[in-house]
C-alpha cells in the first residue's frame, strides 16, 4: 500500500523547499510532485504544496 505525505508552505523561497525535501526524505519519503499557487495580481508563489509518497509494508 502506498501511503501519501502532504507538506503546506505558505513561504515559499529556494531554502523553505529545500528544508522541506531534505528532512522527509532523510525519513525515508520519496518526493512525488510540487504544485505552486499563484495569484493573479503576483507571478510569484503565495504557497506551494510537497507532496510525498513511501512504500507501508504489511497493509492491503
């Protein structure tokens, strides 16, 4: 079964997803996708969402 993780950045700068992805993958998380939110009146990121997925052994 696969088990999904999913990581809400409200400040979204290079060392906010770096830290993100640096410490769930060191728990052993696999990195799946990133997916940013932006408004119309900014080109950049008001939030972003990381999402995680990792392998749970012993479940249907």
């Amino acid at each position: 079964m696969i088990e999904y993780k999913v990581m809400e950045l409200s400040v979204v700068t290079d060392e906010s997803i770096e830290e993100v992805l640096n410490n769930w993958t060191a728990k052993g998380w696999h990195f799946d996708s990133l997916q940013f939110v932006v408004r119309e009146a900014s080109k950049r990121p008001s939030m972003a969402f990381v999402l995680f997925t990792r392998e749970v052994a012993g479940q249907p």
